[in-house]
C-alpha cells in the first residue's frame, strides 16, 4: 500500500473535554499541553482548534520564529496593517479590536450560539466583568444569554518559540480576556523565560500528554492501516515505540517501505524486525547538536551497553543526558546503573554509530565489566556477547556459560547467537543441544533436528543421553507431530539408562508426550504407575516438572477437576523455581495448563485473564511456540466465553505465529478454533476456508479430539444440522475412547445445542457424576433439562452456566425456556426469560447459532418451525430442508406456509428479514 499520508488522531479524550471547559469559562485564560518530543502536542493542539472552531470561535496560530530582531513576528499576519509596536497602548487597542471583530464575524456565522457546548458553556459568566477590557471581547461576540465573552482562540506550538514582543502582546490579550491561549511545550521544569510567562499564572489549565496505550496503539495501526493488524504486531510496534504516536508513525512507514508490514489477508503483520528512518535520526541529532564529545561518546556506550554503571560514567555527561531526557538512573541497592529513557533510542542511536566506534565500546565495556568481577546475573551473557560483536570469537567456554545463562531467561535467539558461536569453536555436545533447543523454540525445525544429530555423536555419559532423549523426543512430539517415533526415542532411552533417578525423568516426559496427543487415561498410567509417586520429591527437579504438568492436564481432563487444579498451581510455581534445563517446557506452557483447570472449574475469566498474562509473558520473551499455544489457548477460552469473534482474533493470531514458524499441530489447533468461531458468528465463507485448511495438517494436542468442532459448525451453519451431529458424535467418541471427559463433555454439549439432547443426555448425566467440576456439572444439568423440555430446570441451568461465564449457552438455556414457557401460555415467566437470554446475548458479540434463532420472532413459532425457519433463512431450499431434518418436502411446505401466517410475511427474503432482523434496504 501506498505510505498514509495523515496519521490518526486517537485517545486524549479527558484532555480535549478539559479544554472545552476550559474554553468555555472564563476562569480560564489559557489551556497548555506538555508532553515529551513526538507525543502528539502539536496534533492535540489543532484538535482543539477544530474544537473551537465548531464552537463559533475565531481561531488563528502564531508562527515561531528562530531569529531574534524581528518583532511581532510571530503574529504579523493576525494583526491589522500598519500596526506598529512602536506605541505599546495603540498596539494592544488595535489587536484587541481586530480580534474582537474576528470573533464577532465568527459568532454572526455560526448564528451567535457556537453549537452545542453544553452545560459547560454557562460557567464563569459571573466573573466576565472582572477581566480588564471584558465588555469589549464580549460585544456581539458573547454568546446570547450567558454574556460570555467567545474569545478567539489562539494557537502557539512552542510557547519559546514566539518573539519577545509577540509574548508581551499576547500576555495583554490574555489578561483582556479577548484571547484563549492553546500553548504546547516540551517539559514544564526546563521552559524559556517567554513560555514560563506565559503560563506561569493560576488561570492555565495544563495537561501533561503519555504515550498511548497498546489498545489505543493499536485503533490507530487499524485506521491508517485500513484494516485489522495482528495482535502481536501491536505489541511489538507499541512496545518499540513507546506508544509515542510520532515514533510508532514513523516504525510503520519504515516497516511499509521495506516490505516487512504486509496485509497476509487476514490481518497485518510484521514479519521482521523494524528499524529506524531519517525523521528519528534527525529528531535524535537535533536535540543532541551541542553536546560535548565526551557526552556523546557516553550516550553510544550507554546505547550499545545498557545497563550501564552509572559509577563508570563522567558526571557532566550523565547529568546533561539527563537534562536533555536521553537516559535514566535506576538504583538497586547501593548500584546505580544508566538506561536510555526510550526504547525507541536504542534503535536510533545504535544505527547511527560507525563499526569501528561500535566494536572498540563493546571490546572495551567487555573488559571493564570483566575487571569489575561480572557481578550480575547477565553480566556473562553480556560480556560474551559484547566479545563475539567485537571480534567475532570468543573463548568457548565463556560463550557456553554465557548460551546456558541465556536459557534461563528464555531469551532464546541470544541462546541461538551465543550456542552457534559456541559450536563454531569447540566440539562439546553441550553448546549443540543448547542450539538445537534454541531452533526448535524458533520454528526453525528441521535444522534443529539436524543439530541434535551432531549432538548425538559427542555424547558423554548416560545424562547426556537423557538429554538428548529429551530434546528429540520434545522436537518429534510438539515439533514434528509424531507421537510414534516421539514414544520410541523415549523407550530407547530407557533401555539404555540404568539411573533411577534418569529413568524417572523419562517417564515423566513419556506421560508429556501421551497428554500432547490427548490420551490422558494412558498419562496418567504412566505417570501415576510404580515408584512414579515420589518422582520429583528427592529433588529430581526435571522428573517433577515434567511429570506434574502432564498430570494435573490428564487429571482435569479425567474429571478430577479439583486435584487437577492443584496440581495445575503446583506444577507452575516449580517450574518458575526450576533452574533452567534443556527440553523443559517454557512456563507460559504451565500457565496453558492451569487455563484448563480453571475452566473446568468454571472460573472462565480468571481463565481468560490467565491467558492474557501467558500472552504478554510469551511475547516478551519472544518464544514463538508459546505464543502460539497460549493464544490457541485464549480463542478456546473465548469460545467457552461464547465471544466468537474473540476467539477468531486469538485463533488467527495462533495460526499466523505458527503458521511463520512451521508448528503444523498448532496451526490445526488454531485453524479448528477460528473456523468454529467463524460459524458461530455466521461467516460460512471464513469457516469453510478454515476447515479446508485443516485438511492436511496433522491431528495433535490435549484436545486433539476437539478438532473436529470447528467442520460441525461450519455444517450447522450450512443447515446440515444432521451432519453436524454424526461429525459430533464421532468426535465423543473418540474423546471417550481417549478417556478425555472434559472434552467428550463439550462435544455432547454440542450435540444437544444442535438438536440431540435426549441422545446427548446420558452419558452427559454420567460424565457429570464422574467428574467434580463445576463447568461440566452445569452442562449436564443444560442437556437434562432441554431433553426433559423443562423450563424451569432449564432457568436454573441458564443461571448455573451464566455463573460459569458460558454465556452464550447460557443465553440458549433460557432462550429454549421462554419458548416453552410461551407454548404453555405462560407470558410473565417467559418474558422473565426472554430477557436473561438477551442480556446474556449482549456478551456474545456476533454469535448467531440455532439456540438463539428462538428468540424474537421465532418464539412465536413451533419448536420444528423455528427449526425450518432457520434453515430456509441460511439459504437452503425445501428441498434441501426436508434432507436436513429427514421429513417429506411437502410436510417442509405446510409448515413453510404456517411460519409465514404466524409472522406476517410472504417471501422467503421477508421471512429472513423479519427473522433475523436483517435490513435487506
């Protein structure tokens, strides 16, 4: 696409509402915004202009001047001809009348009322006659009844930057109360003498202006973009930018230029990293001309190194970076240690510093950090790191030590540098499974395979093997989707190893590995079998962390909600205190888990909320396999929810990270999810393009069983109804054979709101008494009560499913029950549950499913009408009903002619109208 030429103004809306009543009172002489360098000051100042103009005010802007010995030059082309400041009296009284008749002119065309202000507009009138020259700024500019004066609004982007005699006047009209001052400012505790006294006095409202928000970021990256973009492209821009909207205009435009923003017909993407343009460079260099060059050689060390010890830097240096807003001083303890104030610097500043410069601060902050003792944590990543950028080598040792620290904070592209590096120099196995962990971590997994086999040949002893057990198998099971070849390379294993404690570890990734293929009866087995009670306990930290995650999924997933609860917590917190370990699931991997328990148990937005802080988790620490699982995690909660078009964000989101980085079991995961999503909300198109996309992909995950969903409902929303049951009920029962009752659960569930409860209702009613989790409980009592046709039972289910957060079932609970009710001739109880399911309904965004079709219109009719009702309004024909619901054609007639009496219409497309309520205009 073309670069967007106007960036989109967003946000700010207490801001301009505090200028509109400032405007509007004249207790108020001037409304001042500050706020750092590219924040949108400038923008806000002319939204207000507009503001005001809408208002019946005149408006004009001065004009900075950077010279000196120009008076009044700043206001020259608002001032009358011949006006001299030469006489300081006339020159007020002749500003003060052009202004004056410019707000009159300005009041007689808007027909002297400014639109609607609001009450706002009265305040202050008592004090206008206390302003000098008041009656003359009122005269026919007030406005009728109030005696407000409308001043004309004058604009000043960079109060220092009008000329001396240019201030002086505009401080007169001000105190004449014939000018409102709309100033901007960079920082009110360094200002010019001019800007302070312009808004030194108690009569200037000031607003100190942010960086956006990553929503707000996010509504304006949609707006100039001219459609959706990707969640974690968001993140990453807003992150970059700081959410300075002109920092965050300028990434894009770089990023559009080089092609890295692209429209993947879903949404828009960054799929590489973003880097600066000359408007920054130039924005940079400006605030730093005249800075000495020791300063500035301090802000490149700062730039390549942060953190950097503020004890190791000049103090004038420091001190004048800190003036002029480039960096900040963080203290822990006693150490204090120098960051840059904005993220956006780092890219900017490091662009801008020659090789040789950058090669000789990092050889040198290297050894100083070294001579220092290497105190901190990082200090060795750092040092390796500054070593490999200066020379190119380092000493192997130090980079392994260096790759191994790095796993720890799960920074897996510096494990990726550091390892490769590592390899390059020496022949350990160590520094080829820290690499091969690291590509697999990335997407990159065939060369990842190719590394573990190079690994495989320097082995040292049998933790070693453990080792690389682990690693192949983890890579064959999440990586290559191959459950057979994953449980081989795990048996071998343990016919080779002879340490107990090692042979604890490999069954506990064993039962990993039968959970991510949704067996958890076969996990639990395992991991639950002989001796398994006490893996972990003898501080086998890998046995436990592994073993406990895989158990507490097939617990929840088995029905035994509460001790999978537990456990879910447990395995957690250990894996947060588990010091790093190759093949080792990321922890937001854990807090996947600990979604699930939460949902079973029926906190659905605790869950939700779970999910967002595994999102934020992943996404800072750049691990694109769990981004993906926890997003794929988030649109199956948002489905729970019934926020279809939630579910859809989060599974598109699933889909493009894995899709990027070749995870085939999670693009299924994800594309099953969206086009369940898509159906709901009635996008056939959408569904059916995510279905066929499914088609190849291999079949995986805990809920693998789930996957089949999202084709159900795709036929469901084609009028199949009876199709979409068979394709349920094979998925029951593959859950059921699985051992997966969460799962089976859900499906049944599915098969009951699609028009088999009676079928669904007994081993729903089973599942429920096996299971001890509040959100299953709720769905059996749903499907007993639709199968037994009970509107009260149906009622408390409702409420007992809303309490979950399912609201979208809830709605169709008590939608199911006003139509009986209404069939019984019951009016007040049915109206009573009319509106539960359409305030439920007001939770569910697009959702349009066969439950919620008996609502409006449709309560009116027979249970079998409002079902024919809603196929011939998704566009089936007769014919193709009468196939849908297995009754002759003429029988779909009769009852096509009775729904067309009871509502009052003649055609299909008036039936659709009046039944949907869809505008066909």
């Amino acid at each position: 696409m073309d670069a967007p030429t106007a960036w989109p103004f967003v946000g700010h809306e207490r801001e301009i509402a505090d200028f509109e009543e400032a405007l509007a009172s004249e207790r108020w002489q001037a409304f001042v915004v500050h706020g750092p360098q590219g924040i949108g000051k400038s923008h806000l100042a002319q939204v207000c202009r507009e503001r005001a103009e809408r208002r019946g005010h005149a408006t004009g802007k001065a004009i900075a001047v950077s010279e000196p010995g120009f008076p009044l030059a700043s206001l020259a082309h608002l001032l009358p001809q011949g006006t001299s400041v030469r006489d300081s009296v006339s020159l007020f009284g002749k500003a003060r009348d052009a202004l004056t008749e410019r707000s009159a002119a300005a009041a007689r065309a808007t027909g002297g009322t400014g639109g609607a202000c609001g009450a706002a507009c009265s305040g202050g009138a008592a004090g206008a006659g206390g302003s000098p020259g008041g009656g003359g700024a009122g005269g026919s500019g007030s406005r009728p009844g109030t005696g407000t004066p409308r001043r004309f609004t004058l604009v000043v982007d960079d109060l220092d930057g009008l000329d001396e005699a240019s201030a002086s006047l505009t401080a007169q009209l001000l105190e004449s109360g014939t000018v409102f001052l709309v100033g901007t400012v960079g920082s009110l505790q360094n200002l010019g003498p001019v800007a302070y006294r312009l808004q030194a006095g108690g009569q200037t409202r000031r607003a100190e202006l942010g960086g956006l928000s990553e929503p707000l970021a996010g509504e304006a990256l949609r707006r100039v973009l001219g459609g959706p973009v990707e969640p974690r492209t968001v993140s990453l821009l807003h992150r970059v930018s700081g959410g300075n909207p002109c920092y965050l205009r300028e990434f894009v435009l770089h990023s559009l230029a080089e092609e890295s923003l692209v429209d993947d017909g879903e949404w828009w993407t960054l799929i590489s990293d973003v880097g600066t343009t000359p408007l920054l460079s130039e924005m940079a260099e400006r605030r730093l001309a005249g800075v000495s060059a020791e300063t500035r050689r301090t802000l490149n060390r700062i730039a390549l190194c942060q953190p950097v010890e503020a004890s190791s830097l000049p103090d004038g240096a420091l001190d004048e970076l800190e003036v002029l807003g480039f960096v900040r001083t963080l203290r822990d303890g006693r150490r204090a240690s120098v960051s840059l104030l904005h993220p956006a610097h780092e890219k900017v500043l490091r662009a801008a510093i020659p090789s040789p410069e950058r090669r000789r601060i990092l050889g040198d902050e290297a050894e100083l950090v070294r001579s220092m003792g290497a105190k901190r944590f990082t200090d060795k990543i750092r040092i390796a790191s500054w070593q490999l950028a200066a020379t190119g080598s380092a000493d192997p040792d130090t980079l392994l030590r260096a790759a191994t620290l790095a796993r720890r904070t799960q920074n897996f592209r510096k494990v990726r540098e550091l390892s490769r590096a590592a390899c390059r120099e020496g022949e350990d196995f160590l520094s080829r499974l820290l690499l091969a962990e690291s590509l697999y971590e990335l997407g990159d997994l065939d060369t990842a395979w190719e590394v573990f086999e190079e690994a495989a040949e320097r082995t040292d002893g049998e933790f070693d093997r453990l080792l690389l057990a682990l690693g192949r198998s983890r890579l064959l099971a999440w990586g290559f989707i191959d459950a057979r070849k994953a449980l081989d390379v795990n048996a071998e294993a343990a016919r080779e190893v002879r340490e107990p404690r090692h042979r604890d570890v490999l069954t506990a990734a064993r039962g990993a590995i039968l959970m991510a293929f949704g067996r958890p009866e076969e996990a639990l087995r395992v991991v639950d079998g002989p001796g398994a009670d006490d893996a972990g306990s003898d501080g086998n930290c890998i046995a436990g962390a592994l073993g406990n995650g895989s158990r507490a999924t097939a617990l929840v997933a088995t029905g035994r909600v509460k001790d999978g609860a537990d456990a879910a917590h447990d395995a957690y917190e250990e894996r947060l205190r588990l010091e790093e370990s190759p093949a080792i699931p990321h922890p937001v991997e854990y807090l996947g888990i600990v979604m699930f328990a939460l949902e079973e148990e029926g906190r659905l937005d605790e869950a939700y909320k779970t999910g967002e802080r595994g999102w934020q988790e992943a996404l800072a620490d750049d691990v694109a396999g769990a981004e993906a699982l926890i997003a794929a995690a988030l649109a199956r909660c948002s489905l729970l929810l019934g926020r279809p078009a939630e579910a859809r964000r989060w599974a598109s989101q699933s889909a493009c990270v894995a899709s990027r980085n070749s995870f085939p079991g999670t693009l299924h995961t994800a594309l099953a999810r969206k086009a369940e999503a898509a159906a709901l909300m009635g996008d056939v198109p959408a569904a059916a393009k995510a279905v066929d996309a499914c088609a190849n992909l291999p079949r995986w995950g805990m809920f693998r069983s789930e996957l089949p969903l999202g084709q159900a409902w795709l036929l469901a929303a084609q009028g199949k109804q009876q199709a979409a049951r068979s394709v349920l009920w094979e998925a029951a029962e593959d859950a059921r054979t699985a051992g997966h009752l969460a799962s089976e659960a859900r499906i049944l569930t599915d098969v009951a709101r699609l028009g088999d409860a009676k079928g669904a209702e007994p081993r729903l009613l089973h599942i429920g008494r096996t299971s001890d989790g509040a959100l299953t409980a709720a769905r059996a009592s749903y499907v007993a009560a639709l199968a037994a046709a009970d509107p009260e039972r149906l009622m408390n289910a409702a409420r007992l499913l809303a309490a979950t957060g399912a609201s979208l079932i809830a709605a169709e609970a008590a939608a199911s029950a006003c139509t009986l009710w209404i069939h019984r001739g019951e009016q007040r109880p049915a109206t009573a549950a009319e509106n539960l399911a359409l305030s439920l309904q007001r939770n569910c965004e697009q959702a349009r499913t066969p439950g919620l079709t008996v609502l409006g219109a449709a309560k009116h009719l027979t249970v079998r009408e409002a079902e024919i009702a809603g196929l011939v309004c998704s566009g089936l024909t007769n014919v193709e009903v009468a196939e849908a619901v297995t009754i002759s054609k003429r029988t779909v007639d009769n009852h096509l002619q009775n729904i067309y009496r009871k509502l009052g219409v003649r055609s299909r497309r008036a039936l659709r109208a009046e039944y949907l309520k869809e505008d066909f205009a």
